[in-house]
C-alpha cells in the first residue's frame, strides 16, 4: 500500500517539476541564449533519487540567430560560452547583448564584466570590430590604427546540459572546462542567439502534463478511498 502511495506521489510530484520547467521555458522565449528546461522521465527520476523525483537538465542545443547589426551584440554560432564575472566568482553564458558601462568595460544586461583572456576588457569606443575567434579591436580616434583590445574569452564544459543555473541567464561553472583553441569559436558581431524554445511545443507539453497530473489525482483519490472503505468494513 505505501508503495503505491509513493509511486504516484512522486509522479505527481515529476509533474509538478515539468510544469515548473514548462513556465520557465515560456518566459524566456525572448531571453537571447537561454535554453529550455526538460524534466527527467518519471523512470529516471525514480532511479536518480527517491526525495527529488524530478530532476532537471538543460537542451544544450544552440538557438537559431538574429542580426541585430549592433556592434556589441555577439552570438556563439557553434557550442560555448562567454566568461563573466560575478560579485560570487567565475559564471557563464550564451547572452552576448553586451554593453559598455561608465568605467569604459565590456559587460553583460546584468552589469558584469565580460572576460577576455587578459582580464577585464576596456574599450575607448562602443564601435569595436569582433571576428570569428572573438579577438576585438578597435580605433580609439577617427583616422588611427585599429589596434588589438583583446579576445573574448570562450569556453566549453563536457556536460553543458547538467550545469546549474544561477539566474540572470548565467550558470555555475561545471566539471571539464576548457578554454577554447583559436579558430574554435564560432562567433557573430550583430547579432545573437535565439532562445531554444518552441512555444507550441512547450504549450502542448502543459496540456499533456496537465492532464497526466489530473489522472494521477483521481488515481491517487480513488485508492485513498478504497482503502478506507476497507478499513470501515473491517472494523463494523
């Protein structure tokens, strides 16, 4: 009997974690880089832990891009991400809607500093050049020479889908890091990364999951009272 309690339970309780991840999904569909949330299968969650029957990862798959023709918006065309630095250390992102803050540094919507391979980068303008590879350069004054700023520091994880959010489009940083080799990165001044999420596929999940959940409910409701029949007819 607590068997079967406890298998519906934890269904019950997978798909309340979907629909959490289906919500999520759906308020960022317009979140450059941002990608949707998947609740494990309820199988899975059964075999990964019995207090927490869903757990998360994320699609890892890139979005489709769009130009934006602004000179600080940058989309990794292939797999990576951008260094950031926190008020908590070291963080990670796909966003590239950068922007120039007061002090002249290249930094996130968020208002923190993007890193290149030396650092912090400062920019005399807010019309740099950024190649393929992320190398930036710049001409400080109409007429000079365009000299080198830096480059973009990219890196990749070998299981990006299991890295854990932090919020503000940004992730914890993961096991297996690794800096990116020159010609590695696939990056795009002028544009950025679409969120990978389909609406319509996410808006049929939460009618699927709604209904599953219903029907798990009523399960549950109508062995609760079996049981309690059963118990009336052996005490009478």
């Amino acid at each position: 009997m607590e068997q079967v309690f406890a298998l519906t339970l934890s269904s019950l309780q997978t798909d309340i974690k979907r629909l959490d991840n289906i919500a999520l999904n759906l308020a960022n569909v317009q979140t450059p880089g941002y990608k949707r949330q998947i609740a494990q299968p309820f199988a899975d969650a059964l075999q990964a832990a019995q207090g927490d029957a869903a757990q998360a990862a994320s699609d890892a798959r890139p979005g489709s891009l769009k130009m934006t023709g602004q000179a600080l918006d940058v989309a990794l065309a292939g797999e990576g991400y951008f260094e950031v630095l926190t008020d908590s250390g070291p963080a990670y992102t796909r966003a590239g809607n950068f922007s120039v803050d007061a002090t002249g540094r290249l930094v996130t919507a968020q208002g923190y500093p993007v890193m290149g391979r030396n650092g912090d980068i400062r920019l005399a303008t807010r019309t740099p050049t950024i190649d393929a590879n992320g190398r930036i350069t710049e001409v400080a004054e109409p007429g000079g020479e365009a000299r080198l700023v830096d480059q973009l520091k990219v890196v990749r994880f070998a299981k990006p889908q299991s890295l854990r959010r932090l919020g503000d489009s940004l992730l914890a940083p993961g096991d297996e890091m690794t800096v990116m080799n020159e010609g590695e990165p696939q990056l795009r001044q002028g544009a950025l990364e679409n969120a990978n999420v389909n609406s319509t596929r996410e808006m049929v999940d939460l009618i699927q999951t709604m209904r599953h959940f219903e029907s798990m409910h009523r399960a549950l409701q109508g062995y609760d009272d079996m049981v309690g029949t059963a118990i009336r007819k052996l005490t009478e």
